[in-house]
C-alpha cells in the first residue's frame, strides 16, 4: 500500500537543489515528517563506445566522498535543455570529444528512499575530437578497451551510481 | 586535479540528514560554495537468492518520485550497527525472510556529485521464513525467476540505482 502525503514544508531552496519536510502517512496508520532531497534539474550520462578504442571514461576526484574512480561523461541539465542535449554537451565539455548520435538507455531514480532525482542514460557508437578535455573536471580521459571495463565494473573500481548502472546497461545490450 | 577544500558551513542538521555549502576552489582558480548533502549512516542492501524460489524482491512505490517498482530489500544502518547487520535486519524486517549468510558484493556512491552516501551490497544464498512482510514497506514480496529478473533489467521495470547496482553485480559474479 501507498504512503499518502499530507502535505510539506520547505527547509531550503536554491537554483541546485532544495530540502523539504514531507507529512506522510504510513498504511499502519504511523505519522510523521519525512526528509526529501529536491533536484530541480535531472542529469545525463554517456556511454560513448568506439569499436577501436573502446569506452570514454574520465579519472576523476569526488570531494564528497574522498575518493576518486573511473566515470562515464555525465553533467546536470541546463534550465529548458533536454537530457539528450545535456549528455552531448556534458561529453564535449568533459572529454573533449563529442559523441556520435545517441540512443536512450532509460533512466533511474539514485536515492529514491530520500532524493526526487532522476539520471537519464545515454549511449553513442562513437565520437569526434573537438578539443581539450575541461582540466576542472578530469585528472585524465581515456579510451578504455571494453574488456577492461568489465573488469573494473567487477573489481569495484567504479564507484558512483550513475556510471556504474550506465555501463553494466550499456554492456548488457 | 583535485578540487581543493577551503571549509564549509553547515545550511541544516539532523539525525537523517545534514545540508552544507563547501568552499571549494578548482584547479582553474575559480573558487565557489558547493552543496553537498550529508548522510550519518550509510544504507545497506541484500540480493537474497535461491536455487529454487529465485530471487527475493519487494514491490514498493516512491512517494518522492511517484514511481512503483521492484526492489532489492535494503535499509539505513542504526548508529554503531554494521552494514551486514543492517542487510540482515532490513531484509528480516521488510520481507519476512531472514537471509543465509551474507557475502559482501562491495559499495559505491549513488550520488558524489552533491551527496556523501555510501550503499554497501550483500548477497545471500538462501533465506529463511521467520515472519510477515512490514505493510508499510511493500505492496508485495516476491521470489522472482532469475531470468526474469534479468528481463526487468533490461526493460527498465527496476528503477532505483541500488537495486540496479546491487542485481548487475549479482548477476554479474
């Protein structure tokens, strides 16, 4: 059975994200107020694979959490942007390449227990240089064979949500 | 290049959760305040699997995102409770089955962009009935095919990033 929501109030605001308090009902009749993340903007992400070189990923840093990893090319949308355009212009900024056509691989919700966020997939068979890679975004981007992608997504090498559903969907085609 | 941290101030706290602004500076030299959303106790998620019955999964809709979809049991740890303990607990808790013993599958980010949490992933061969599934928690409880599981996958019927990770992985080993 549902929760029924009653009703919230906000906590913050902000152009990036906002919290609120959510009054829910459980179905056992239990009350109380709930936390929710609020994302005003969704985000994309790319998988662009090149039958040559392989998967684009970026070496990157993640203050947040103190850790950094191997990540798909992914960005917020812009205010009126569609996710399909974010992804491309996410990829060009970041990696200085600018995917092929894409095609849609859905989408997921990362922390729907908490946050209202929705990250949309992406894949591209290739893709054309088009400058430098953003040196704000990346330590390194590489072309990585596919091969070794899949034994990074096994040996936990890969470590946010985004990339991580993204590419095992990718390779699950 | 690593961003460099300069300090924070807290916008919001609580036993859930906690808001920040992060004084940040990039390797370019712009230097802003970054949101990032803080999480005290990380969440912990089991595959339960078993030759026979499948694999052991929860119907539940998301108020936050007004989404219904199936998921791996999963659940925040108590202050000073281990990840393990909480997969143990959660699954007994929502499913009515109490999990065979546990082998870790790793963790990951679901968000490190803008949030610091952590999920840790378990799988289980085997679980034992030890009682009712929670009525707040699930629409229904279910033991599914694996080889359904794999079309829910891949048809996007699974919509959070930890029961996405959590079965990619599983069924991945």
């Amino acid at each position: 059975m549902r929760w029924t929501v009653h009703g919230e109030r906000t906590l913050y605001d902000s152009e990036w994200l906002g919290l609120a308090l959510v009054d829910v009902e459980l179905p056992s009749g239990e009350r109380f107020e709930h936390h929710v993340v609020r994302f005003p903007e969704p985000a994309a992400a790319t998988v662009v694979r090149d039958p040559e070189r392989g998967i684009l990923l970026l070496r990157r840093h993640r203050f947040t959490v103190d850790s950094e990893a191997w990540e798909v090319p992914a960005g917020r949308t812009e205010p009126g942007e569609s996710p399909e355009h974010a992804a491309i212009r996410e990829t060009a900024e970041e990696t200085g390449w600018r995917p092929g056509p894409l095609r849609s691989l859905g989408s997921f919700h990362p922390m729907p227990g908490a946050v209202d966020q929705t990250f949309h997939i992406f894949v591209a068979d290739g893709a054309a240089r088009v400058g430098e890679p953003d040196e704000d975004e990346a330590e390194r981007v590489e072309w990585l064979p596919v091969d070794e992608v899949r034994t990074l997504l096994r040996d936990g090498s890969i470590t946010d949500g985004l990339s991580l559903v993204a590419l095992y969907r990718a390779l699950d085609e």
